[in-house]
C-alpha cells in the first residue's frame, strides 16, 4: 500500500524536481487559458450565427424597409448587422452629394469590406494562442520528460545497484509532463481548426451578404436614374 502511494501521481509531481514542476506548471497554465478561450470563442461564434440568421430572415422578408432597418442598428453593430449599418451608411451619405451610381456603389462596397475585416478580426482573436498551444505544448512536455528521465539515470548512476523499483518513480514523473503536455495540446488543436472553419463560414456568409445587398441598392440607384 505504501508503494502504490508514493507512486501516486500528486506524490510524483511533489517529488518531482523544481524545472519538471514549472514544466508542468506553464502547461497547466496554458490548458486553462486555452479552455477559457474555448469557451468564450464558442459562446461568441455561436452568437454570431444566430445573430446572422436571424437578421437575414428580417433582411429578406418581403415587408422589410431598409431605411427603417438602419434605423434600427447602432452605428457601433457588430457581426452583421455593422455591416448593414457601415454600407446603407454609406449610400445614403453618397447619395446625398449626388455622386454618380458608380462612385456610390464603390463607396458602398469599400465600406462594407472594411466592416468585414474587422468582423474577421474579431472572429479570430485568440486562435494563434490556441495554434500555439496545440503546437507547442507536446514538446514542452517532452522537454520536461527528457529532463526528468535524465534525473534518473544520473542517479542511477551513483547507486550500487541499479533495480527498477529505483528509476521508476524518476521515470514515472518524467512521463506525467509528456501527459500534461498532450492533454494541454488535444483539446487546443480541436477547438482551433473548429473555430477556424466556424470563423471562415462566418466570413464567407458576410461577404454574400454584402453582394446581395450590393445587388440591392445598385437596382435602387438604376431604378431612380431612369425615373
């Protein structure tokens, strides 16, 4: 009972000399950042799209005024209701100085893609830190692993007799960074290329979005030049 007990894994970790420690320490740091971030990405792209979906439903209804849609936005939107706001901002302003249906429709879709970016940018804040983790986190681990099974050997070393029951424990807490390394890393590489790919049909959404309600005002604008 007592070997399972100094074999146990908090009893390893304790033993475990001081650089494994902040080894394992900077990795369970960066597995707890990373399921912050897990979650709070999760939570923001999940409310994007509901709010995508929902806003396209009102957008396409056949009663829907795009004046009093605008009225209805902040000039400080996010996802893609700004984008409505930063391109029916942007007609009407041109349209105001009388510029010609071209410059109007430039103006409209400058805007909108500088509305874009900054949505993409938004989107994936924080994915490098998670690429990061997944990427570098198993060989952390493994750093500390090495470090902590050449503990053992120079002990080793310096006994009379070499056995097993000596280098095991030595072993075994080399071993539990490799461990931490991997679960900081698993659930890091997962979450980012789902978000990436959450992010890049967001993205792609906007973008239609914005030709078709491109497509829209460039009809009003011809609708009015030929009245």
């Amino acid at each position: 009972m007592e070997t399972t007990h100094n074999m146990s894994p908090w009893t390893l970790i304790a033993e475990a000399s001081l650089l494994v420690q902040l080894v394992m320490l900077v990795l369970v740091l960066a597995s707890l950042i990373s399921w912050f971030l897990i979650i709070q990405r999760s939570s923001l792209m999940g409310s994007a799209k509901r709010s995508l979906t929902r806003f396209q439903k009102n957008f396409r209804s056949k009663d829907t005024d795009l004046a009093q849609l605008y009225q209805q936005q902040q000039p400080d939107s996010l996802g893609v209701e700004g984008i409505f706001h930063a391109g029916y901002h942007e007609f009407t302003h041109m349209q105001g100085q009388d510029s010609e249906p071209e410059a109007v429709m430039e103006g409209v879709q400058r805007a909108m893609r500088v509305a874009i970016s900054r949505e993409e940018e938004r989107l994936e804040k924080h994915l490098p830190f998670l690429a990061t983790v997944g990427s570098v986190s198993p060989y952390i681990g493994l750093f500390g692993t090495v470090w902590g099974i050449m503990n053992s050997f120079i002990g080793l070393s310096q006994t009379e007799q070499a056995t097993l029951a000596a280098v095991a424990p030595g072993i075994a807490e080399a071993l539990i960074a490799t461990a931490i390394g991997l679960f900081a890393a698993i659930p890091a590489v997962i979450a980012y290329n789902r978000f990436a790919a959450r992010s890049e049909g967001l993205i792609n959404r906007y973008y239609t979005f914005a030709e078709e309600l491109s497509t829209i005002l460039h009809r009003r604008l011809h609708n009015r030049k030929g009245n």
